[in-house]
C-alpha cells in the first residue's frame, strides 16, 4: 500500500495534482448554480425598484 501511495517516488507531483483536478470539477459543478443564484437575486433587486419607481410615479 505505501508503494501505491508513494507512486515510485512520484507522489509529490501525483497527489497535488489529483488535487487540483477535483478542485477544478467541484468548482465546476458548483458554479453554474451559484451564477444562477446571483442572476436571481439581480433580477428581483431590479424588479423591486422598477415596481417602487412605478409606485412613485403613479
């Protein structure tokens, strides 16, 4: 098992490197949903100050 985990002296480079790459593909998955909740939270900002710019107006 120390021998795989070694990766034949390798592991400093291996190890980091699968590292980053699930890093890489968490972020991934994530950030479409986080864009998506910004996205929402603009809109209803902006349609709340349309509806109280209305209100004024009227």
């Amino acid at each position: 098992m120390t021998d795989f985990l070694a990766m034949g002296g390798y592991a400093a480079y291996v190890w980091p490197a699968y590292a980053v790459f699930f890093a890489v593909l968490a972020w991934d998955y994530a950030a479409p949903a986080l864009r998506r909740r910004r996205a929402l939270r603009e809109l209803r900002a902006r349609l709340a100050r349309q509806s109280v710019r209305k209100g004024a107006s009227a």
